[in-house]
C-alpha cells in the first residue's frame, strides 16, 4: 500500500471515499451515500477541502473529530438540519477555550467517513488524514484512542431541534451509555463531537492515512466494477472468504442495536459449502460450523457480485449473491488489551481472535 | 379464459391471445408516433390470427414504454413541485439532491421544505402547519406547478399528514393534482421522494396513454377491464395508473423475462432479449426476474422500487455497423426505420441484422445481404459484445439455458459464453406474452412489535394472510396465491423489538366472476 497521500478532496475523490468507507464499514455504519450528498451541498460547487498529515499539525493544536451517532436508518429518513455542526463546534471551543485547527474522522467506514466532510466544508478547516477505527465498530469507547488512555468527554451532543447537551463522563464506557440514551430521546440520531485532541495526544494512536486508503478503496471499485473483490483482496493483502447466495437472514433489535445471523450457500469455487455471518450493526464472524474463517476486529464484507457495491447488514436479503471479502485490522488491534474492548469475546461470542 | 396481452415498446407494438395457457396468435407492427395506429393494427392482426372476436376477450393487459421513455428523452413531462415535511430537520440535503441537471430543467423542478413529518416511532416532528404548507403550494402554483409531490419523514412508519396535506391543498386549490411519497415508495426519504417527483411529473401523460387504450378498448369491440402490467409483472387497474403511473414504467424487462421463461418452459435461466437498439439480459428465478438488490437508478435518479435487475446495452437488429477499422456495431441505430435503411430491406444503411444474414444465421428482408469485407471479424465482435454482457449477468459457473427472445434475437449464434441458446416459439411476442399472464398481487407493509405472545413467524403469516386478502379483493384466484418477496427489517431504538415486515404475494387473475 505505497499510494501517495491525497492532500485534497473534490467532488470526485469524496465519491471514491464513500464508496471505499462502505467498504470498511465492514457491513454497518451505514450508507455514506447521505453523508456525501450532505457534503456536497453544505460545500457548492468548485470547492474542496483540504487534507492533511498529522504531523504538519503543531503539538497544541486541537483537534475535533466530528460523528454521527445513533442508527444510520433514521438518517436515511430525517436529515440533519445543517446548524447542528457550527453549533457543536461552538460549544466544544467555549467547553475548552480554545480554537479548533482541524476536524478528525473518527470512523473511517460507514456514513461517519462523509460526515466530517460537511464540517470541514462548514468551518472551512483542513481535514487529518486518519481515522481511530480503521473500519467502523457499534459503540462509541472502540477507538484506538481509548487504548491511549485518551478520555471521549468533553463531548458534545446536538440535534436537529437545536437541543445540545454537554457531557463529562467517568469512562467512555459511561460516555457510550448516556450518550446512547440521549440519542434514542433526540429520535435516534445525533451529531456528535467527542475526544477532542491535540496533535501531540493523538500521534501515537491515530490509524493514519484511512482517508487515503478509503480514496484507494473506491478508485479501484470504480475501475474494477465487478471483479472489485479480487482486486481489494490483492491490493490490501486480504482474503476472499466466500462467495454464496443468501439463503436466510434472522434480525433482532436489542439495546438499540441490530443483531441478528445471515446465511450464505456457495456459489462458484464455494459450491456444496454455507457459511454462517453473525452480526451486530457491522459482520463479527464469519464461520463454517464450527471452523472460524475470520472475526472482529478484522473486516468482514459483503460486496454485491454484480456491481461490486458494498452491501450493509441493512440492505443484505434473501437471495442476493455476494463476495465475502475478508481485510486485516490495523495492527493496534491485536494486542490483548484491545481485544478485550473488540475482540470476539465483547462481543459474547465464544471464539478467539485469529488473525486472517 | 381468454386474454390480450400488448406490448408498446420504441419500435414495435406487440400483440398475442391467450387462451388459459394457450398460444392463439399474435401479431408485431411498427410503433407509430400517435401509438393508437400501431396498437389497433397490432391488436387487430393478433385477433384475426387467433380467430377470436373482440368481444370474447375476458381481459387486456397492456404494458408501455411511454412512461420511460418520457424520462429518458426528458419530454412530456409535467412542471412539477415537491413539498416536503420535516422542518426542522432536513435541511442538510434539499429534495433534488443529484439529479441531472437537464432533468430537474425538464420539469421546472422547485421545491419548499415545511413543518411537519414524524419521528420513527411515530411521534410528531413538529404539527402540519396549514398556513405555511398553503403559502408554499401558492408559491408553487405561481410557478406554474399543476402537479405537486409531497413527502414527509417516516411517512413508511405513519402517513396520515401526507394525507391531511393533501386533502388541505385540495381544497384551497382544486386544480392541483398531488402526489404523495408513501403510496409509492419503500425507506429512504430522498429516494422515495424521487419517485413521487417523477410520478408527478407523469401524470398528464398517464391520462392521455390511458384515455388512448380506453378509445381503442371502444373502436376495437373490447367490453372487458383493461390492464397495465407494473414493474414487478403483476396488473394494475387502468385506472390506478391515472394515479400512479410511475409504478408501471419499468414493466418492459419484467414483461420480457416473464414471457420468455413462460414460453420456454424453462423456469430457471438467462435472458436476452434484444429488440430494434437494445438488447436486455437478466436472470429468472422460478418464472419471475431476479430484482436488483439495492436501490435502481432510472433516468439516472436514484428510486428505490423492486425492479428487476436487467443489464441493458446498445445493440440492437438495428444497430449501425461501421465496417472500417476500429469495428463498431452500435449504440446507434437506425431504430425503427429498419425496414426501409438496411441493404436487407433496399436501403443503404450497414446494420446488424444484414450481418446476421449475411453469415448465414438468419433468412430475412427483401434484398440480397451485402457483402461485407470484415464479416468474420464483425461476427467475433458481435458474439463478444452478446457474451460479455452475459457473462456480467450470470451468478455462478453453473450451466443453464439462454432463453434468447425479441425480434433482434436472430443475432445470436447456437451458443453464448458456453451456454446454450433456446429460441422459445413465438421469441418475437415474448413481452406481449409476459403482459398476457401478468398476475394479480397484494403487498401489505406492517411495523409490528414481536413479544411472548406473537414470534417473528406468526407477525408473518398475518402480515401474509392480509396481503392475500388484498390481492384476492383485487380479483386473485385464492388457490393460486402464492408468495413473490418477504422482507424483515428491524428498528432499532424503539423499546422492544419492533419489525418492519412487508410481504408480496401474487396470483392468477379469476375470471368466473365475470358475465
């Protein structure tokens, strides 16, 4: 993965990060269609933003990473009413008295790698390549930065109405919980601008270059339509898990969350085989019995065999035939500790983390 | 029972009837710029054929690529306005959100965001403000808006205030026609929204199409009901489509795949049905096509219907062929005036169906096929273009038929990408057959709360149970019902768990009510 960092993004490069964060997104996180459009309007035409390396970023610079919280669905439905983000960043500035010098994507997959787009277009703010996922994950303390002892509050939540609300919390963990119960009461999406950093804080725990990478990701979907898996799979050192048809898909919404297991029957080189995908929000495990092909954190996604398209836990139904692409997490992740707050386990599967 | 099944496409007019399961004749003309001529010559020729009389005919189903064609060409359309409820959300992504430009110019497209629209479970985003909502739709009308959309947020969970706009606007302004989002439309307010704009933007053409079939339905001797096929292969009642048109206009590949595995007999396969500019590939799956899986681009606006998932290239019998390097054939084409331009027929135009005769694979036209220098070269790139598009279509190395129909199928050697190629009798009706044993469906949509007492399981056979009901209502055969598409979606964040359900199920029209 030796491509040049891009430095600046236009209409054109937002579409390949969209459609390359669907693809991180690892099945959740939702569409980063919306996001983008979002984007486009809250910028006009001829503009863009620009990029940048972290470590052109003086030590005490602040950074704020900019997110939507809540279920990708409802954003589909009731749009954001555009005041939301100036307002939250505002109140992060007056929180912590000091000016922001950069917006950080906190989620490279799903919707959140076109939200903090409008920000930066809204502020007119330069935006740092990187990201502290590397792929999406369901709740708000899996970051490398919790890893870094880096604390999620102050935080600063806004809706639509033009309700905002601050919070300073014990824990992410606790950040997560009340957060989440705000989002449900303000109809189960908000924007959100939380740990907020300074260059120096974040040096070492920042997943660098993702907006590089999610750009990379969508050029080669483009030029590579259909055979796209086979391609992303050369390029990012992945796997191509399985490819099947999908024979049944059993959801259940529980704490907010959408889990549920879908089915798939081989197709091609995988005919005669079924593999079963469980998921919440984003695909945890991909399983054949009891063999395990790949789990969280590791990327598992579907990709659509006729368009190459990634395809969402929301949108996976009964009888689409799909890639399973398999991509290795960022490193950070392996470590114990992190498994503990991504692993399988959390997550109360019964499986150990293996790397694919 | 007897039936005409019709076809409208850009340069044929088809028609067949159909006794039960019977083939009794059909008939092909060219499309003629008012339509109504090439219809009733169409229709007259498949009636003399079959030597039945107008008035033995039990039903009429009819589909048209008007609708589409309208948007394609970006003609005929109607000024249209949308107003949409959601305020104060939804300002982050204004209605008209990309679209071609040339399109939204098309329609004078405007919109205005008001209060209004619901929360997910249901409660109100704000109250339906009448002043504001009959300000908006002045303004609208002052631009010259007669056709006026509405959408509001969650309107799939609750769509009583689309209904109360509608019936205020209405009222203050009776010569506004409106169109709300959620008859039809799924999730997805900016996709659902689309589809209303482009209904809206329908209309007027929708009541001239229908008033033209009612006419002929009288000069030809009909006295039966008439219907129009909808995108997913069942009916819809003519008058239906006065309101909602837009659920007809991709009828033509659904009509075509459905024809083609009827007339073979072959439930599973590939099609390729290649007309006069176009050929169409897809696939069918137990009788009916395989639906693409997310949303569907039409006109280049993204909708989100259920429509099949058809790959659509420009190569057609009348494809213009270039026989100089670097070989062409296609997209252009002489279209319907194959019958005068090509050597075939006297003319002077190179195209792909004097190819097809030309290299033997085809008996036709009036004139003695050219000769054509690079012949062996062109067949290659012919047999390429075909199996390319096939191959893309295809999910698995797994072998089944290609159903070739249409009358440009003659293009198709024995074999394509490996697989063989069967041409059914009668290839060349195959949308007018698919019109013809078009079905009667029922869709019911439900967000039911699952608890001890009702399972995942039960929600569906009621939500079943009520979608046969409305199909039977809508003149279904209770014994042929049988399930089309099942989906269930969870919402999350709503305490409990809550399902989204929506079920399709279809069945063979019943005839026995009638005289």
């Amino acid at each position: 993965m030796n491509n040049p960092a891009i430095t600046k993004i236009d209409f054109k490069a937002l579409k390949y990060i969209a459609d390359g964060g669907a693809i991180l997104g690892s099945g959740g996180g939702g569409d980063p269609y919306v996001g983008r459009l979002m984007a486009q309007q809250a910028w006009g035409s001829n503009n863009t933003v620009a990029v940048i390396d972290i470590d052109e970023l003086p030590d005490d610079a602040l950074i704020l990473p900019i997110a939507m919280m809540g279920a990708p669905t409802v954003m589909l439905e009731k749009f954001s009413s555009g005041e939301e983000i100036p307002k939250l960043i505002s109140m992060m500035e007056r929180f912590l008295g000091k000016k922001v010098a950069a917006i950080l994507c906190i989620e490279a997959g799903g919707l959140n790698s076109t939200i903090p787009f409008i920000a930066a277009a809204q502020m007119q703010l330069p935006i740092v390549d990187g990201d502290a996922m590397g792929r999406a994950f369901p709740e708000l303390q899996m970051v490398t930065f919790t890893l870094g002892g880096i604390q999620a509050t102050p935080m600063a939540m806004m809706d639509e109405k033009g309700n905002g609300a601050t919070f300073d919390t014990i824990s992410n963990s606790w950040a997560e919980k009340l957060a989440r119960a705000l989002t449900i009461e303000m109809g189960g999406a908000a924007m959100v601008s939380l740990y907020p950093v300074t260059a120096a804080q974040c040096r070492n725990y920042l997943i660098r270059g993702s907006l590089t990478k999610a750009h990379r990701i969508g050029q080669i979907m483009a030029e590579h339509g259909a055979n796209a898996c086979a391609a992303l799979v050369e390029e990012f050192d992945g796997t191509h898990l399985f490819q099947g048809r999908v024979r049944d898909v059993n959801r259940v919404s529980e704490g907010g969350f959408a889990r549920g297991t879908v089915k798939l029957e081989g197709l091609g080189d995988f005919i005669n085989r079924e593999i079963t995908l469980s998921f919440q929000n984003e695909f945890l495990i991909a399983r054949e019995g009891d063999n395990v092909l790949a789990t969280t954190p590791d990327l598992i996604t579907l990709l659509d065999i006729f368009s190459g398209d990634a395809v969402t836990t929301e949108l996976v139904k009964y009888g689409l035939p799909v890639n399973v692409l398999g991509l290795p997490c960022d490193p950070i992740w392996q470590s114990p500790q992190a498994l503990e707050i991504v692993g399988p386990r959390y997550f109360k599967l019964d499986y150990d983390y293996k790397p694919i | 029972m007897i039936r005409v099944g019709i076809d409208v496409g850009g340069t044929n007019t088809d028609a067949v009837v159909m006794k039960n399961d019977e083939f009794l004749g059909g008939e092909k003309s060219p499309s003629t710029p008012d339509v109504y001529t090439g219809v009733e010559l169409a229709v007259r020729g498949a009636l003399a054929r079959a030597s039945i009389n107008a008035n033995q005919v039990d039903a009429v189903m009819l589909g048209t690529t008007h609708f589409v064609n309208a948007l394609v060409e970006r003609k005929r359309l109607a000024n249209c306005g949308l107003i949409r409820m959601c305020l104060p959300s939804g300002s982050s992504l204004f209605p008209f959100a990309d679209w071609p430009n040339e399109l939204v110019e098309a329609i004078n497209g405007t919109f205005h965001l008001v209060n209004g629209g619901y929360e997910m479970d249901g409660t109100e985003i704000a109250p339906l403000n009448e002043e504001q909502l009959l300000k908006a739709a002045d303004e609208l009308f002052e631009k010259g808006c007669r056709q006026i959309a509405i959408s509001s947020v969650f309107a799939t969970v609750r769509n009583d205030m689309e209904h109360e706009a509608k019936k205020l606007l209405q009222k203050k302004r009776p010569k506004i026609d409106v169109s709300l989002s959620c008859d039809i439309g799924r999730m997805g307010l900016l996709e659902r929204e689309n589809a209303a704009i482009i209904n809206a933007s329908l209309k007027p053409l929708a009541k001239e199409v229908v008033e033209a079939f009612q006419k002929l339905q009288g000069s030809v001797g009909f006295d039966c009901p008439l219907f129009f096929t909808r995108n997913d292969g069942t009916l819809i009642d003519a008058n239906e489509v006065l309101r909602l048109p837009v659920l007809t206009f991709a009828c033509g590949p659904t009509n075509s795949m459905r024809g083609a595995a009827y007339l073979s007999g072959i439930k599973d396969a590939l099609v390729v049905d290649i007309g006069g500019t176009t050929t169409d590939v897809g696939e069918v799956i137990n009788g009916f096509p395989r639906l693409a899986g997310t949303s569907v681009t039409v006109a280049d606006v993204r909708t989100n219907f259920s429509m099949p998932d058809v790959l659509s290239i420009g190569l057609g019998g009348g494809s213009r062929i270039r026989p100089e390097q670097p070989l062409a054939i296609g997209p252009e084409s002489v279209g319907h005036e194959l019958l005068q331009r090509a050597y075939i027929f006297g003319g002077d135009v190179l195209t792909a169906s004097d190819l097809a005769v030309s290299i033997g694979r085809a008996k036709m036209g009036t004139h003695a096929a050219p000769e054509i220098e690079n012949a062996d070269e062109l067949k290659q790139l012919l047999d390429q273009i075909i199996s390319d598009a096939v191959a893309r279509t295809r999910t698995s190395d797994k072998q089944m038929p290609v159903i070739a129909v249409g009358g440009g199928s003659v293009l198709l050697g024995a074999q394509v990408d490996g697989l063989e190629v069967i041409r059914p009798p009668h290839h060349d009706l195959a949308n007018a057959v698919g019109a013809a044993i078009a079905q009667i469906s029922g869709e019911v949509s439900k967000v039911v709360s699952l608890s001890e007492e009702l399972d995942r399981e039960t929600a569906i056979a009621q939500i079943t149970q009520e979608a046969n009901e409305m199909a039977i209502s809508r003149g279904a055969d209770i014994t042929s019902l049988s399930m089309l598409s099942l989906s269930d979606v969870p919402l999350s964040y709503l305490p409990g768990n809550n399902l989204a359900i929506s079920v399709t199920v279809v069945g063979d029209l019943k005839m026995e009510q009638r005289k």
